[in-house]
C-alpha cells in the first residue's frame, strides 16, 4: 500500500488541473495533483537584462499545518496551497480581507510552518492512522517545498525525493516519485513551483524494508516505455518510528533523463508489477536540496 500524498503546485498565466489515478499509484489514500494558477507577472516584457544560467533554484521550505484533515475542494484538490486571481477570482478562495476583497494575483493560502511538533500526533504508528488497505492516513504537517524553474529543460523527467532522517536513522522516505516529463520549462516569466505532501513518520506498524513511511513501488517496473506517471521507485530503507528530539528533512529535486531498460518477460523481473515491464535509469541534468530540522516534542 502507498501512501504517498504529494501535491504539486505551479504558478503560470494559464490554468490546468490534472488529478493522477492510475490504480497502482492511487491505491488507498494515495493522491497526486497539479495546478496551475496565474503568475505575478504574467504580462511578457523585453528582456534587455541577462537570465540567469539554466538551473532550478530553490526559494523556501518548511513543514507546515495541513489541510489534509479538512473537507476537499469540490475538485477533490487540498484546501490550500490556493493562489489568488485578481482577474478570474480563483473558486477556491476568492476573497480575502475586511472589507471582503477579491483574492489578488500574488497572494497564497498555506499552512503557517513551525519548528516543534507533537511527537504523539507525527507518529504514524500510534496516532490512529491505518495500513493494511484502509485508507486512513492521519498526518500531522506537511512538507512543502518552493523552487523557481528556469531550466528550459522540457524533454526530461521531473523527480522529487523525500526523506527525514534522526541521525543515521530513517522515519519517512518517499522514494524516487516521476512525475513525467517536466512542465515547468520556459515560463515567462519563469515558473515557481511548489510541493507539498500531508506527512507522518514511522512504521504504521509494518516491519521489514519498504515499511511503513518508507515507499515501497508503485506502478514500477512500468508496463510501458515510457511508464505511466506518477510512479514511485522505492529506496529500499527501513523506516522506524520517531523519537522525541531533531529530525531532519532533505528533499531533493531533479530534472534528469530517463532511460528505459529492455522489455522484461519474467514475474521475477518485474515484481511486484507484473510482465512485461521497464525498468528505468535516470542522468541528472539539473538538482536542488532543500535541508531543515524540526523537533518532535
């Protein structure tokens, strides 16, 4: 069972909504999106100032309050992050202030970030949440991440890899998520975006590698070349349950190339997918990490 819940947001002058349910990846409370909402400055200019070289760059990260636990937007999508729209007002949230007011473009909805956590409602193990097939999942924050692509790469994949670490020990790592080929190239102006995932830590109560936080595959080995997306490789970690003190949170995002192996025929090849199935390799072209503490009390 996954349980990866990551939401992905992205700041542009057109809008578009994809809702990721291929049964494999959707299993249980598995729920990927992406968004587009207008950018700040959405209007095009002559560039007589030089860009800066290709790259992603990273902007901010925390771990925040979640709207995982309140009622859904009746797209299905998490109540925030919500951007506002000074033109199209955004349904989500249109007003804000008082006076009422339309919700303008460059303003955002997100959780307020915090440095202590409850351990008792992070900790996946005991705080009520279910593995097993149920779908309950109770998470305690969120990880979001912000990044400025102006990369101008859209020929590779964009990749997005969770992990929080108590010294050498592990608590939650998502594996390597695929979200396809990246859609985030070329914006003018260039395209912020940001992740953010409802999150826990420990094992719910599974032992062994892959357990608990720690994502097993999905929808991998892929029955196409190229696979279906989202997908998730797992990072073959055992994860354990936290404990009160640091924890620390690394989150790498990559651009990278993507290179199918041969068709595999085999069950033994293709577990736990099965045949025939891809596997894939990556070549990274661009990566940022972003790397903070939290403290579980």
């Amino acid at each position: 069972m996954t349980k990866s819940r990551f939401l992905l947001v992205c700041s542009v002058a057109m809008f578009a909504f994809l809702a990721c349910t291929q049964p494999a990846v959707a299993q249980s409370a598995a729920r990927f999106h992406v968004k587009a909402v207008p950018s700040k400055h959405a209007e095009v200019r002559e560039n007589v100032n030089p860009a800066p070289p290709d790259d992603l760059y990273a902007l901010e990260a925390a771990f925040t309050a979640t709207s995982f636990l309140f009622p859904a937007n009746s797209d299905t999508t998490f109540i925030w992050p919500c951007f506002g729209d000074t033109s199209t007002p955004n349904p989500d949230c249109m007003t804000i202030g008082d006076p009422s007011q339309t919700f303008p473009t460059g303003g955002v909805a997100v959780g307020a970030p915090a440095y202590v956590w409850s351990l008792a409602d992070c900790d996946g193990t005991t705080n009520g949440s279910s593995v097993g097939g149920s779908p309950t999942y109770i998470p305690c924050g969120e990880t979001e991440t912000w990044y400025e692509d102006d990369s101008n790469d859209s020929t590779d994949d964009l990749l997005y890899i969770v992990e929080v670490e108590q010294g050498t020990k592990v608590i939650y790592d998502s594996g390597t998520i695929d979200f396809g080929t990246n859609p985030f190239a070329g914006g003018t102006p260039p395209f912020d975006v940001v992740f953010s995932g409802p999150t826990n830590f420990g094992t719910l109560g599974v032992a062994g590698e892959n357990n608990g936080n720690c994502e097993p595959d999905a929808g991998y080995p892929t029955a196409t070349d190229p696979g279906a997306t989202p997908f998730i490789i797992q990072a073959n970690k055992t994860c354990v349950d936290p404990a009160p003190g640091l924890a620390t949170i690394t989150v790498t995002t990559e651009l990278a190339t993507p290179k199918y192996s041969t068709k595999k025929t085999t069950v033994a090849a293709c577990k736990p997918a099965a045949p025939p199935c891809y596997t894939v390799t990556y070549t990274k072209k661009y990566s940022i990490s972003q790397k903070w503490n939290i403290w579980l009390q």
